[in-house]
C-alpha cells in the first residue's frame, strides 16, 4: 500500500536504479549515521534528518534549490509507483481514452449525420411552407441549397485555425484546463442545439440558419482545441493510446450511423431523430468530462505523468541554461515527425475527398441487390465506412506495419481511391441538377464498390492509427505531446483540404448537365 514502507523496502538494491539515482548515475545515499529507518516516519519532506544529505559532487553541481536536492518535492506515493510500475487494470486508461476520442468528433459526426433534419426538415420544409404562401425568396431556397457546404467550412475552418494556434499557444495554460473548457462549451451548444430543434422556426427560417451556422463555429472552435488536447495528452503515455484516440474517432462516426440508421427505421420525424442525435452527443461530452477527472485518481495514469515530468526535470538539469518556461524546439520536432505528419494529412486527404460527398453520391446500381433503396445510402456508405474505419484503427492498435521509414509507401497509393470511386456509379447533382459523366461508368456491380468502399474504410482507420502513434515515437520522449498535437493538426488539415478538393469531385465528373432533380 502507498505510504507504507519498511527499512527492508528501502535498503541498499534494485529500487537505487530508479528515484534513488541522480541524472548522471550516481547513487544517491544519506549522510553518516542517518538510518534508513527515517524513510518511514517522514513522508514531507521525504528526507528529514539533522543535517542535510550529501549527494555526488556531479548532483550538486547543478546548482538546484537545497530543497529539490534533498527531494523535499516528493512524496511517498511518487516514490511507490517508481518502485512497483502499475499496469492498466481492466484497460481502463486505454478505454477512456477511446471515449475521449470519440468526444473529439462526435460534434462533427453528428451535424453531417442530421443532413436530413437540416436540409429538408428544417429549412427545405419551411420553404415549401413559404412557396404555398407566394412569400418565397430566392435567398430563402439558398438556405437549403448551401446549408452542407457552408456547415462543413464553419466546421473545419475553425478546428482548422485553432489546432493550429493551441500548437503553439497554450490557450488558458495547462492540458485540464484547455479540456475542460474545451468540452464544457461544446456541452453549452448541444444544449442549444437541442433547444432549437424543439423549436417551431418556421417563421424564421433566416435567423435559426445564421444561429446555427454560428453554434457550428463556435462549437468547432472549442471542439479544435478539445483534439488537440487530448492527442497531447495521449502521447504521454505509451503508443497504443494514441491509437485508442483514432480508434474512439471512427468508433463515433459508427455509433452516429446506426443510430441514423435505427431512427429511420423506428421513426421518420426528422424532429425526433435529430433531438436523439444531438442528446446523445451531450451525454458522450459529458462522460469524457467525468473520465477526464478520473484520470489522476489511476495508479497507472499518475506512473506515467511522473514519468514525462522526470524526463522534462532530467532534460532541463542537463542544459542549464534551460528554463521551465522556455518553448519546445517547434522546427526541431517538426523535422523528426515531418513524414508522419504528412502521412497523417495525406490519409485524411483522401478519406475527406470521397467521405461523405462522393461515397453518400454513389447510388445502387442493380435492381435485385440486397441492401433496399431507401437504406443504400446509410448502410453502404456512413456504415460500411465507420464499421471499417473503426475495424483498421483496432488493428493499428494490435500491431504497426511497416515500419515509420516505409510508411508512406501504401499511403500514397490510397491515391487510387479517388478515380475507383468515380468510375462506379457517382450521381452528383450540382445546384439541384445532375451531372452528366464524361468519365465512363466502369464498375456497374453493387459488390465490387462494396469491396472498394470496406477496403477504403479499412486503410483510412489502420494507417492513420499507426501514424498518430508514429509521430510521438519518432521524436524524443520529452517532445512526445507537442509531436502529437503536430499530428492532431495535421489530422484537421487533410479534412479541411480533402472536404474543399470534394467539391470538385462534380466537375471532375463531367461538365455538362441536363437532367433535373
């Protein structure tokens, strides 16, 4: 038990290998005539005798305080966890690190899911409620046309800045903070959000648009610095952490496409479906904002924590001319994960570019398929792709290959995506009105596409698993969280990018259009 110890505990053996070493291998031992014995009456300060100990010339050298050379900063417990490494009992560190990666995109997941609710609940109904009274305007019809596309830039370009900024600006100080508050708005504008779809805004069609719009950058601001964060604080911990937060990542597009799909089922009120999807997100932020207090409390989690903070201590006291507050060597630790980085980017880039516009576009093609018509689009595309993704972030998670110099290799060919994707049956509509392919139909068969859609899915969760995981271990251990949130952003970069190239998607297809909606 903590705090209980024994002379036999601290005698001469292999616990002086650890908390009983200076940064230059000399052992640290209690001057003459002071027992072993003390260790277990004083716990602070540890040390308690009538003179103070005499460490190693090379210790004492560095100029500390008298009172961090006689480790009157630490405590018994700090002590017990370097003596008896925990483990993750239960995995409940690496579970709850799965929830706070589904946390990081359950605000997204959740906007672009409710397309329905939006465009033709929302603001396309109103419309036509509008139309029947002769007040309609072409503005009120734009609402529902640019709904997707202007949700989406004040999604991403928000998390996008931001991600970027909390790099190298630690908004509000410390990790906990920016967490908390990070979460803790998000929770304010789903409570909104829900208050607005129980809300009759059909006589206000204008500003419930712009309310939402704003809710969207608001959210996304504080849900931007809310990523960042907890890759930071996965990468303090060992790999496969990091790999549990993309694994929580997709997991959330999953748990939102069933319950999508569900909805449809058991209830086709939009309104209803919507309440569902927005209540279930706040309960989701709301448990990552109890499990994150719960974190310290973890035996396992502290051993960690003490062992990033010794090797910041042991870094600074090896460059004197260090200081607590001096800046992470940003282009330094830029040039050791740059290649995962652009992995990471790369990966999304693709996935982005085809999910959801194009892969929710392709419509079936053989009349006696097995999935129904009205169910094509929720199960081939938003559960086929979050099932797979999901499936590759658990195998990133089990083992990682090839290694980070090959890496790049198997994730520039996903370039081949795109044109596989184009060539099946892709039915864009620009403004209402479809598009006519230049680029000839090739793959007519439902089943070819579901297998190019689940090894899509299954690539996109599997390599961008390992590559989160590989931008903290490429560079040293001290850099581990500012290489992570360099991978975080880079994560937001590829969405941005490949949700802006999908735009082009319609165009690439073909330019001519003739057939109306």
């Amino acid at each position: 038990m903590a705090g209980t110890y024994t002379k036999k505990d601290f005698g001469p053996g292999p616990e002086e290998q650890t908390l009983l070493k200076d940064v230059n291998g000399a052992r640290i031992m209690p001057s003459k005539g002071y027992s072993y014995s003390h260790y277990s009456t004083f716990k602070t300060p540890l040390l308690h005798g009538s003179e103070p100990v005499r460490l190693s010339p090379g210790w004492e050298g560095t100029g500390r305080p008298d009172d961090e050379l006689n480790f009157r900063d630490m405590t018994m417990d700090q002590i017990d966890l370097e003596l008896n490494p925990p483990k993750d009992r239960l995995n409940i560190v690496y579970f709850i690190m799965v929830l706070h990666g589904l946390g990081t995109l359950i605000s997204w997941n959740m906007f672009i899911t409710a397309k329905d609710y939006f465009v033709s609940y929302k603001l396309n109904t109103t419309a036509v409620q509008i139309a029947q009274t002769g007040n309609i305007t072409n503005s009120t019809l734009q609402y529902s046309n640019s709904f997707m596309e202007d949700s989406t830039l004040a999604s991403q370009l928000p998390n996008l800045i931001f991600s970027w900024l909390n790099l190298f600006v630690q908004f509000g100080g410390n990790l906990t903070i920016r967490i908390v508050w990070g979460i803790f708005v998000q929770v304010l504008i789903f409570v909104f959000t829900v208050i607005l779809a129980m809300t009759d805004s059909s006589t206000w069609i204008g500003p419930f648009y712009w309310m939402t719009i704003v809710s969207i950058i608001i959210l996304n601001t504080a849900n931007g610095i809310y990523q960042n964060s907890v890759f930071g604080m996965a990468a303090k911990l060992p790999g496969k952490y990091t790999g549990a937060v993309v694994l929580g990542s997709n997991i959330s597009g999953t748990l939102v496409a069933f319950i999508d799909l569900i909805s449809k089922i058991l209830s086709p009120n939009h309104r209803t479906a919507a309440i569902y999807y927005f209540i279930t997100a706040l309960f989701v932020l709301l448990a990552c904002f109890d499990t994150y207090f719960a974190l310290p409390i973890n035996r396992f989690y502290r051993y960690h924590e003490l062992l990033f903070h010794k090797e910041v201590n042991k870094k600074r006291l090896d460059n004197t001319a260090g200081s607590p507050s001096q800046r992470p060597p940003y282009i330094k630790i830029f040039k050791q994960c740059w290649i995962q980085c652009f992995n990471v980017f790369f990966i999304f880039f693709v996935t982005l570019s085809l999910f959801p516009g194009v892969h929710s576009s392709i419509k079936r093609y053989q009349d006696d398929f097995i999935v129904p018509h009205e169910y094509y689009t929720s199960i081939m595309c938003f559960i086929t792709f979050n099932v797979t993704a999901m499936l590759g972030s658990l195998l990133g998670s089990m083992f990682q290959l090839p290694s980070p110099k090959y890496s790049f290799v198997p994730i520039l060919l996903r370039v081949f995506f795109i044109p596989l994707f184009l060539v099946c049956n892709y039915q864009p509509k620009i403004a209402g009105v479809l598009v006519e392919r230049t680029i000839p139909l090739l793959i007519t068969n439902d089943w070819i596409y579901l297998v190019i859609a689940i090894a899509m899915g299954l690539t996109s969760g599997y390599f961008s698993s390992i590559s989160m995981v590989y931008c903290s271990r490429v560079v040293e251990s001290r850099y581990a969280s500012t290489a992570g949130m360099f991978g975080a952003a880079s994560l937001v970069t590829g969405i941005v990018v490949g949700l802006m190239f999908a735009r082009v998607m319609p165009y690439l297809l073909g330019w001519s259009i003739f057939k109306t909606n």
